[in-house]
C-alpha cells in the first residue's frame, strides 16, 4: 500500500494530472527559505511527471498554494526562466497551511506534445 490513497500523477488520453508536489526534499522535510521552496517544489514536480513519462515542457496549466502571496515576485522570476513562451497558464493562491510544514505546492495539468 502506498503513503497516500491517490496517485502522484495520472495520465490520460495524452494528458499528465500531477497531485500537488509540495516545498519538501527527498525526505519529506520541508525546505527552508523563499527561493529554495520554490526549487524544491518544482523539483518534486518534475519528479512525478517522470512517473508518466513527461516533463515541465509538457505542462500546459499550473495551480500554485503557497503560505505567503508575497512569493509572488520570486515564483514569477522563476516561471519565466523554467517555461519559454507561451508559458503555461497559471493561478497563485494564498492558504493557511500546507501539509509537513511546506510553504509551496504546486500541482500541473500537462499535455504530451507529439
């Protein structure tokens, strides 16, 4: 039986569902730090699109959660350099908390491009 009762991404019929990947290392620890939440975040991204053979150039919609709106300014510096344009769709949203302590979850809605 796995951790949790859902997948960490799906495919279906071309596309990649990726469940939120949080601000959290290979151990599940939450990563300290604005810049490096975002990083690792998008690090544990790229990791479960792997798992349905698929990459961030696959990724046509992203919805981040943060704990702190103000990451806005980084996540955007940091959107521009990850994605060339057109860049994917995205919302940024503001929660209360996030689970293990992350700061930063961001979940995807690719689209394998043949």
């Amino acid at each position: 039986m796995s951790a949790h009762p859902y997948s960490p991404a799906y495919a279906a019929g071309g596309f990649g569902f990726v469940s939120g990947a949080l601000s959290v290392d290979e151990s599940g620890t939450a990563v300290a730090g604005r810049m490096e939440a975002l990083e690792a975040a998008v690090a544990r991204l790229s990791e479960r699109l792997g798992t349905v053979g698929m990459t961030l150039r696959d990724v046509i919609k992203t919805t981040y959660f943060v704990t702190d709106v103000t990451l806005r300014d980084e996540a955007n510096s940091q959107y521009e350099l990850l994605f060339d344009d057109p860049r994917p769709a995205r919302s940024f949203v503001e929660v209360a908390a996030l689970p293990y302590g992350a700061t930063v979850e961001i979940e995807a809605i690719a689209h394998r491009r043949h």
